[in-house]
C-alpha cells in the first residue's frame, strides 16, 4: 500500500490535519458548583434529625467564628418551590443569620426526600450531642420508608454496623410501647434488650437509673434477673435489693476462695507429709475456723431467702 494510503487516517487530502474533537474536560454538573445564594431565599428541612440547632454555646461559637473567618464550608442545599431547602449545613445556616450575613456559598443538589434525610442524617451521626430520641426516630423513618429491604442495606447506606442499626431500631419500638422518656438512652434499651417481658423490662431499666448502676454491671444484673426464678425477679426489682456493685463483689470473693481451695486440696501428699506436727495442728486451728465463719456467711444466706 502507498505511503499516502497508510496515512490517510493522520493526514487528509492537501496535507491539512484532519478536525479533531477538542479533548474532553470533565464539566462540573451545574447542580454540583458552589454558588453564592441570597441567606433570605434558603429554609430549613422540616424533618432535619436534630431538634435542637437553634441554640447553645456551640452555635454561638460557631457563629464568632464565622463572623471572623466567614462561611469556609458551603452549605448543600436543594431546590423547593422559589427557595433552597437545607440539606446539609442548618446549623452553618443558623449561625450565618445570627451574624447577619446577606449571602452564603452553597452547593445546589438534586436529591429526593429519602436521600435529603439519609444525608442529613449522616452529617450527624457521629455528633455526640444528638439525642438517643432524634437518633431512633430518623434511623426509624428510614426502615419503614420502603427504600431498604434489609438491616444490612440500611446499616451500609449510614456506615453503622448491622447490630447497632437493629439496636436501634428495636430501642425505637421498645420506647414506642412503653412509653419512655426521652431521657431514656439507646444504650440502656439495648442493654436490657434480652429481658422480653416489657413490664419485668421497664421495672429493670428504672431500677437501673434509680440506683446510676454502671454500664459495666448492667448486663451482669440482666443476666441475674434471666437465671432468677419468677417470684424471685421481682424481688429483685424492688427498692430493698440494691444493684451497686456489691454482688458483683462477693461473687468475685467467692469464685477466688474456690480457687485457694481447690489449690489448697491439690497439694500432693508428700509435701503434707514433710510438715511437721505442730504445723499440722496449726493448719487444722485454721482450716477449722474457716469452715465455722464460712457457717456464718451460709446461715445469712439462709435467713434472705
């Protein structure tokens, strides 16, 4: 083949370059850019997880800082109607106005219902101030909406693991049935959550913060209350049986003895033999004594019961 036909496809007729296409750049989507939006124009999400973004030190700080520095983190925001609906950022929002700035940057997204509160609901999963309460009910809204056919699908979407999105959940419907205050935490719901009568339940978790237990001895006294007889579970419940560690104590006392002594009957005979008498007679004084204050100790176990 002529030189001419094999570079027909680098040079056409006349030795002119052929037209090319101008390389390709990557284009911002016009929804994704940062624009500056009138503050007037932009309003809140009726349904934000935190219920409590208005006030405090922390947004009063937040709102000095911008006021010195200016908003260094736009906003993400969405189209409503003639306005901006906040998907993420209400707080920087809040602070804005406070300061009493015109415009803010904000990112314009296109995102749905679901995904407005799956984001808004990320953002503040791992604030430490969001309620137990706040935390539940968008964790809820989120499994009964239909967008997730399964825990796993939901924990993936919010980055939990599986356990934590179902304890989350059943802590939602415990709280649901039983009415608890909004004091109550998720932790202390989910601590309790093998005990499946909700009344015995409800009676365990008011005992618990009656007398502060530690989260350490919370599942020890769950676990006590399941292997307990029926009548004596309310026994247990009741103001005259205290939950402050001390159980915990004796039976660690108790499980220590048991191993001195079953050390102490281990101990070959040969070396009981190289005693002699008079040590004899002294280990007997003192095993005996024991064995009488160890009557003592069973008599008043005796007298509880």
């Amino acid at each position: 083949m002529p030189k001419h036909e094999r570079r027909r496809g680098v040079m056409e007729k006349g030795g002119h370059k052929p037209n090319r296409p101008p390389p390709q750049r990557d284009i911002v989507p016009e929804f994704e850019r940062i624009t500056e939006l009138q503050l007037d124009r932009i309003v809140p999400n009726p349904d934000q997880p935190r219920k409590d973004l208005g006030n405090g030190a922390k947004i009063d700080e937040l709102a000095r800082s911008i006021q010195q520095e200016g908003l260094i983190q736009p906003i993400i925001v969405r189209k409503k109607m003639n306005n901006y609906e906040i998907v993420v950022g209400e707080r920087r929002w809040r602070a804005c106005k406070m300061v009493g700035l015109d415009k803010i940057p904000a990112i314009v997204r296109d995102v749905n219902d679901h995904h407005i509160l799956l984001q808004s609901l990320i953002e503040n999963l791992h604030r430490k101030d969001l309620a137990s309460t706040e935390r539940e009910d968008a964790v809820y809204e989120l499994w009964t909406s239909g967008n997730y056919k399964t825990q796993k699908g939901l924990a993936d979407g919010l980055s939990y693991s599986k356990s934590t999105v179902n304890e989350i959940i059943e802590a939602k419907e415990y709280r649901d049935r039983s009415g608890s205050a909004a004091e109550l935490s998720t932790k202390l719901i989910s601590q309790t959550k093998a005990i499946d009568d909700d009344d015995l339940r409800t009676k365990v978790i008011e005992k618990i913060q009656e007398e502060k237990v530690p989260s350490h001895e919370v599942r020890q006294f769950v676990r006590e209350i399941q292997k307990a007889p029926r009548h004596k579970r309310e026994e247990m419940v009741k103001p005259s049986f205290k939950i402050n560690g001390k159980n915990k104590i004796i039976m660690d006392r108790v499980r220590r003895l048991e191993k001195s002594i079953d050390e102490f009957v281990a101990v070959e005979d040969k070396k009981l033999i190289s005693l002699t008498m008079e040590q004899k007679e002294q280990i007997k004084a003192k095993l005996g004594s024991m064995a009488e204050k160890l009557d003592e100790v069973m008599k008043k176990i005796d007298m509880q019961r």
